[in-house]
C-alpha cells in the first residue's frame, strides 16, 4: 500500500514540475537565447544609419541615429512591447510619443523566391559562426545574402513582425526555413547582376541585463496623436 501512494505522490510532483517548466518555457519564449545590448549599422547607396538595439525578455527598444555612430544625437526610438504587442514611438527633438497599430500576427512573405541554403559557406561575425542563406527573386530583380548564426535568437523575429517594415531584406526573412529564431548578423541585398542595394551589419554584440527604465517613456514627453 505504501509503494502505491508513493507513485501516486511521485506522479502528481511529477505532473506539477512539468507544468511548472512549461509555463517557465512559454513565459521565456521572446528572447530566452539572449537579453543585451546590440548595435548595427546600414548602407544604403545614398547614406548610412546607426542603430543601438537594447533586449530584455519581453521589450525592445530601437534607436536610430541618421548619419553619425551611436556616441551621436538619438534621432528617433521604437520600444516593442512584446507581450502586449505594442509599438511606442519616441522623437527626442520634440520630446513626443505615440502609439503605433501593429498587427503582430500578419508575416509578409513574397512570391517567386529560390531559398539557397550553403551550410559549407560560412563566417564568424562577433565571435558567432554564420551560416550562409541567399534568397532570389528574378521578378524583384532581387538576390539578399543573410549570415545567419546556428544559435537561435527568437527576439529578431518578434521584433520584425511587428514592425511590418516593407524593406526587402525584412519582406524575405519571413521566407527563410528557420525564421522565428534566425538572427542576421550581416545582410546584403543586391540586384541580379551584383549590384550591391543595400547593406546591414551588426557591429557590437554584447550580453548583460538592460535596465528596465530603458524602456519607460520619459516623464518630460508629451503624447502626440
């Protein structure tokens, strides 16, 4: 009688412990590869943007600095709010915020792409070993190389479906087979014939708890309608 209200004991904690780990897994799923401060920089034929990227496991905060590197004048921020699927915009100048409408369950894919994956061609980008992607689309005259790392980084795509940004190197992410943990670490857009459109690359990447003040809205901003 002992050994059988033993394994009914044994059985309940054991029930208990997995739903336990289950909710600690789901309320982990934004970001639970990596909280820290990134920055990334784009070219584009016509200039070049700074961006300084700040996760925590829930929020991300973007911000933009046009022209200069991030030691500069923040130019504009978007804060994510992941769990409540919302979008703050900030400008600094003006010392104005808004909310802006997202719809995080729409993902834009495109039609007509060749997904090229190279696993023997790769490189190391901030000490992470990157795996070749290349994404094709003769109607777009459209050929994107994606340097994707073999950790998963779920924030990335989170992040990129809510923005709902109709750049091509974003439209194509959607496409690649791995998608809700992909992370480019470097991306190359270019026309069929080589032509180099546009570029991103991040730069810094480093690990650590962000404060969340960080993501708070300064007391002195004035909501903008």
């Amino acid at each position: 009688m002992q050994k059988v209200y033993f394994f009914i004991l044994f059985s309940i904690i054991s029930i208990i412990s997995l739903a336990s780990r289950d909710k600690e897994i789901d309320n982990n799923k934004f970001s639970k590869n990596f909280k820290g401060i990134l920055e990334y920089v784009e070219y584009t034929p016509f200039d070049t943007t700074y961006y300084k990227v700040y996760v925590s496991e829930d929020k991300i905060r973007v911000d933009t600095y046009d022209n200069i590197d991030v030691k500069g004048t923040i130019n504009k921020s978007l804060i994510y709010n992941l769990k409540d699927k919302k979008v703050i915009a900030l400008k600094p100048s003006e010392k104005i915020y808004k909310t802006i409408n997202v719809d995080s369950d729409s993902e834009h894919g495109v039609d007509g792409c060749e997904i090229i994956l190279n696993k023997n061609n790769y490189k190391f980008i901030n000490g992470y070993k990157c795996v070749q992607y290349r994404i094709k689309n003769v109607n777009e005259n459209t050929d994107i190389t994606y340097w994707i790392p073999e950790e998963d980084f779920p924030f990335y795509y989170e992040m990129v479906r809510m923005k709902r940004s109709m750049h091509r190197v974003h439209k194509y992410f959607f496409m690649l087979p791995n998608y809700k943990v992909a992370f480019p670490m470097q991306t190359v857009e270019r026309s069929l014939l080589r032509e180099q459109k546009s570029a991103y690359k991040v730069i810094d990447f480093e690990e650590k708890i962000v404060e969340e003040t960080v993501f708070e809205i300064p007391k002195d901003y004035i909501l903008n309608d």
